[in-house]
C-alpha cells in the first residue's frame, strides 16, 4: 500500500500527528494555569483555596522537577517579579530574578541535586506560621533534588542505590518507598522542615491518580508506605546484598527512620493541587477526536503493563468499538514497560509500542500514535512515533528488518527515517505518556 499524498490513509496519518500536537496544545502549563490559577489584588486562587499574600511576612516558592521552569514563569506571569525561592530543574538559559537556580541529575542524583536539595532544607528550617511556602511539583523531581537523611551515605553510595533499586524488578511504588526512607527530602521531610508555615503544593503529575504521593516521592505529602514495607520490599527482591554498604548497614539493623504519616502536624496547614495529570491529557485528546466526529473511549487500565500485552488489549478494544461504528479511537494514558537489551540502538517505550503495533495492524486503517508529554522517548530525539497500516509495507522498501529493528531496540531509526517519528523537543510539561489509536 502506497501512503501518496492525497489518500485516505495519509490524511488518516496527518490527522493522528494533528491530534496530538493539539492534545500538547490543550494540557500546556500556561494554559492550564490560566485556568486554575489566579491573582488578582494581592489574592491568589488555586482551585478553591484563596490565599491573601499581602498578610504573610513572606512568601517562598520551591519549584522543582521537568516542569518546573515552564511553572514558575506561568505562576509569575499572574503574580508579576515579586517572589522569591529555589529551582531544582533541567539547566535552562532563561532565569528569574529573586531565585536560586539548581541543575539537578536525572534520571540518576548529581552533586547538583544534593546542593539543590540542601538549599531547599536551609530556606526551610526556621520558618514562622506567618510564612507561605508554594510548591510547584512536577515529575523527575526524585533524582533532581536528593540529599540522604544518613551522612554516612555518600553521593557514589546515594547513585549506587538508585541504581540498584531501577535494576531490581520492584515496582516504581516499592522503589519509591525505599527512596522515601533514605531521604531527606522524599516522603513528606519537606513538610516537617517547613512546618509551622502554611504550605501549598500545586502539582503537575507524572504518577497515577490514586498515587498521589509518589509524584517526585511526595516531598510534601504524607507517606502512605512505611519501613516495615522496605524491609520486606528488600527480602522480597533480594537487595540487601546488593546496596553499597552504607545502605546495607542500615537494612541489617534495621535502622530506617519512619517517615512522616498523615497524623503529622506538618501537614495541619498543608494543602494539595493537582492541577494537570495523565487524565488531562486523555480527555484533551479525546476531545479534540470527537471534534473530528470519532466516536471515542478513553481507556487508561493497561497502565504500567508490558508492551505487548498493553498493544493487544488495546487494539482489540478498538476492534470490538469498530463492530458498531464506522469512525472510532481509543486513548489511552499513563506508560507501558519494555525490556532495554544492553546493547540496545537509538528509541523508546513508546517508539518500541508503536513498531510493534504496526505489525498487528499491517494493511488495516488503523493508526496507532505514541508518544511522551514531555517530548522524550528514552535515548532517542523523539517524543514518540505513529504508525500505520502502510507502515511495515513502507519500512521494508526503506531496507529495514522489523523483527530485528524490535529486537535491538532501535525503532527511531526506522520511524526517523520514514518520517514517521513525533519530534516535539521538550515541552517543559510532564504528564506521562498517551496513546491514540484511530480507526476510519
């Protein structure tokens, strides 16, 4: 099957990329917080919480994350140059006046992460009730901002451990969990550092929606995991022998400090907003389908399921939608897992989702976008791909072996070269991935 210009297929094909560019369009963070974020006459709105800022002796911003940069100029765009505070985030040429800025490690902790995070704590501790402090939270924050609640854990020691527990087979809420116990920041250590001031946390989460405390390991929320989980996460995965030492004494004797739970006073004049998630990027995505006149269902259950198994459960819910109706998508958001061989090429989970989908749907009118929020998709340049029914036909013309292409995990050089990969660069937004499956 030919993709020229003026078939159906190709406008199918342009169609999807549209959507998706419109769905980054819609969640974008100035957007969003002109939406759900106001000031006016010295009051800010967030959501349905009004805060009066001319009647604290001080107001201190702590943004942090991928999206942190994008945050903190829309917040300021409402509020004018006036505040003050500390960004931990991706390097970035444009700063603002009045704040510290921290370039901190990702997806592994820096020496600029402990520095970032230990400025944090200083600008914390000896805070009065008469102090707002305002959190803008974003995903990536974990590695961005660290600093280990034992000095006898080294910066090698803290890496050594992130290391250990991303290769150990545990889920990222057992990972996050240990994360939290040995951190000084994580698990809601920045609410007690802050306590007694009044603390509000606008967040734009990357995590799942009943999972709230895991966006950027919860730095200001109570901890719903406890150290008698870590301890049995660690017998569980075997990982007491394999931390560093440091680490491996603490585990041994059982000496992990419990983190704050939501009892805590810290979190008496603690308030939480998320305003942006996966489930913004779902709805917008289906909105703007529907505009298209597909009939349209949003199914995000294959959240954090293998690639293979999240494609067949997808594609056979768009088939069975399509027994009824002649124009239909699925959306889906959140991520799937894929298995990086160590010599593995040049892509990403949602590059690696969409080659596989493409051999499931060969010479169908189906097209399959995937693709990250916030314009990365692992090693690779892209922020995802789409693929089609043409796709494989198009991609053996080109010279590429697909089954080869899967197994070395270098589908960016396939979708790159049929033109096919979504290049965003970064969006300064962090929602999570989104699938879109588009039957016509």
């Amino acid at each position: 099957m030919q993709l020229g210009s003026d078939t159906k297929p190709k406008r199918m094909h342009e169609l999807a990329r549209q959507i998706f560019n419109e769905t980054l369009a819609e969640i974008s963070i100035p957007r969003v917080f002109n939406r759900k974020v106001e000031y006016s006459r010295g009051i800010l709105r967030v959501e349905q919480d009004l805060y009066d800022l001319n009647s604290f002796e001080r107001v201190l911003v702590i943004a942090i994350g991928k999206a942190a940069h994008t945050m903190l100029e829309s917040l300021l765009a409402q509020t004018g140059p006036t505040l003050q505070g500390i960004v931990c985030s991706v390097p970035s040429s444009s700063q603002q006046p009045g704040f510290r800025y921290f370039a901190g490690g990702h997806p592994l902790p820096t020496e600029e992460s402990v520095r970032g995070a230990r400025a944090i704590l200083k600008a914390l501790s000896g805070l009065n009730e008469h102090t707002l402090v305002a959190y803008l939270i974003s995903g990536g924050a974990s590695a961005m901002v660290e600093v280990p609640i034992e000095e006898d854990i080294s910066l090698d020691d803290l890496v050594e451990t992130y290391r250990v527990l991303v290769h150990s087979g545990a889920t990222i809420s057992e990972i996050n969990a240990i994360r939290k116990h040995l951190s000084a920041v994580k698990g809601g250590r920045l609410a007690q550092a802050a306590f007694p001031a009044r603390q509000l946390s606008i967040m734009v989460s990357d995590v799942p929606e009943h999972s709230l405390d895991t966006l950027a390991s919860g730095p200001t929320m109570p901890d719903s995991s406890t150290d008698t989980d870590c301890y049995l996460i660690a017998e569980t995965h075997g990982l007491s022998g394999t931390f560093p030492e440091s680490v491996r004494r603490i585990f041994a004797e059982r000496a992990l400090k419990e983190t704050p739970k939501a009892d805590d006073s810290a979190f008496a004049n603690s308030r939480w907003w998320p305003i942006l998630s996966s489930t913004s990027a779902a709805q917008a995505a289906a909105d703007s389908l529907s505009k298209h006149g597909f009939a349209v269902e949003i199914d995000n259950t294959p959240d954090d399921w293998p690639f293979e198994r999240a494609a067949g459960y997808l594609l056979n819910h768009l088939h069975e939608l399509r027994k009824s109706k002649s124009r239909v998508a699925v959306i889906s958001a959140g991520e799937i897992t894929v298995s990086v061989p160590d010599m593995g090429g040049t892509g990403g989970r949602n590059q690696h989702f969409a080659l596989y989908c493409a051999q499931q749907i060969a010479g169908e009118d189906i097209v399959v976008v995937s693709a990250g929020t916030d314009g990365i998709d692992g090693n690779s340049p892209a922020a995802g791909a789409l693929a089609d029914g043409t796709t494989i036909a198009r991609a053996r013309e080109a010279g590429f072996d697909v089954k080869r292409t899967l197994e070395s995990f270098d589908s960016y050089s396939l979708f790159g070269r049929l033109g096919d990969a979504i290049v965003t660069g970064p969006t300064g937004n962090n929602v999570r991935d989104v699938r879109i499956l588009v039957a016509y």
